[in-house]
C-alpha cells in the first residue's frame, strides 16, 4: 500500500466521524485486538510508515471501511501492534 494511498484510506474511514477532544492533533486513536479492543492513540506519521502500512491492510481486508468502533480498528493481537509501533519510534 503505498503512502497515498493508505492516506486516502485513512480519510475514507474518518469521513463524517467527529474527532473527540481526547484525540490530539497530528495523532489518530486506532482500535486494536482480536476480541478485547483496546485504543491506541498514534501519529499521524505512522501512515507512512510500511510496517504500520501492512496492518491498515489487514484492517481493510477484514472490514473494508465499515469499522465497527466507529475508528480505524486493526485486527491483530495487541503485542504484534506494539512490536510494529514501537520500531518506529
């Protein structure tokens, strides 16, 4: 997924969402787990990122832009998100 377009994916799933006060700017909450979701709050930048490209991948193959925590939710288990995120740190 190139930057572009993990960009465009990101906005699909934010259109018509209100960001909450709770959410800084220049970061997005992300919802992560298998069954218990957890929320993450994470820079903006990260969407640049591959690795952090592979999970919006993932998320867009299981539930297109239907999310349902009305955020970006990526299906993994919440170590392999914090072994992802923290390498790009």
């Amino acid at each position: 997924m190139g930057v572009v377009r993990g960009l465009m994916s990101a906005k699909k799933i934010f259109q018509g969402r209100s960001m909450t006060a709770s959410t800084p700017k220049g970061f997005l909450a992300v919802y992560v787990g298998e069954s218990q979701m957890k929320r993450y709050i994470v820079p903006v930048s990260y969407l640049n990122q591959p690795s952090f490209q592979a999970l919006l991948s993932k998320s867009e193959q299981e539930f297109g832009f239907d999310h349902p925590m009305g955020g970006l939710t990526i299906p993994c288990p919440e170590d392999t998100f914090i072994t992802v995120t923290s390498q790009l740190h």
